[in-house]
C-alpha cells in the first residue's frame, strides 16, 4: 500500500505536465492562427476569416483591447452594453435598433476606436446594445470610409485614415 501513493503522485504528475504540454501548444496555434488571419504589408491589410466564419479586427476602444466583429450589414459600430458601463462612456441618447434578433433599444455614446493597422477615429458615436455578447461590432459607419473588398475568405482593406 506504500507503494501505491508513489505511484499515483507519479501518475498524476504524467497528466498534469501532459496537460500543460497540450495547453500550451493550443495556445500557440491560437496565436500563430491569430497571426495569419491578420497581416499589413505595403499599405494593404489583410484579414483572413476565422473559423467562427467572420472576420475580426483586432483594436482598442478607449484603450481597452477588444476584437472587433466586422459587420458590413450593420450601419453603425456597436459594443455590448456592458462595456460601455465598464469604460464609462456617457449616454448621449437613445436609439432604437434593429438587429437579427429583432428591434432593441440601446444607448449612444462617444468613443476613440483604433484598429490594428493604423485607422483611427476619435469620439466615433457609437451603439452600446444589451445582450450584444463578448464581441464589438464594426459598422458601415468606419467601414465605409475605407476602400476594402473581399474576395476568397479574405478581406482587403487599403490603409487609410477614416476621419
């Protein structure tokens, strides 16, 4: 019986370096995934579709590092209620909005977005909607002013400034 508390410590050492072993490597493909799908050369950004089936563009809301859901159906960029309360953005009015998951009512606030790749746009109104879930939904509103296309799972965005 002494013998076995070894044995299982040593067993259970096994599983715990083997999952760490595993978890680490998930991590990496996630990031060398992450790496791929996104890339800026020569003026021209490219963003690759997910696996999810949309596109993502990294950035920052009022600082705070989010992952943007590019919606080219949606007129405006929206963000989850929650985040709003979370960077204390102020309510400058109310909107009624509709959205797949039929009309809602969201407030609408000021923000500086920055993506990844260099466009910018300072106090960008935005639609903070509940029940948007984790990820901020860039709009028509930014998209627009861009010259982009896509083509083949990618999306092709020549870098310019939005404002």
């Amino acid at each position: 019986m002494n013998n076995d508390l070894p044995r299982s410590l040593k067993l259970i050492t096994v599983w715990l370096l083997v999952g760490a072993v595993v978890f680490v490597a998930i991590q990496w493909w996630q990031h060398q995934a992450q790496q791929t799908r996104f890339q800026v050369s020569g003026g021209t950004l490219e963003i690759r579709r997910a696996n999810d089936g949309h596109y993502h563009w990294p950035g920052r809301i009022n600082g705070r590092q989010v992952d943007f859901l590019i919606d080219t159906g949606a007129t405006g960029t929206a963000i989850p209620a929650s985040l709003a309360s979370e960077l204390q953005l102020e309510s400058i009015g109310t909107v009624r909005s509709n959205t797949a998951g039929g009309v809602v009512t969201g407030q609408i606030v000021r923000a500086d977005v920055e993506l990844q790749g260099g466009v910018k746009v300072d106090r960008l109104r935005v639609v903070a909607l509940p029940k948007l879930g984790d990820s901020p939904l860039l709009g028509m509103d930014v998209l627009g002013k861009l010259h982009w296309q896509q083509r083949d799972g990618v999306l092709r965005i020549e870098l310019a400034d939005p404002r």
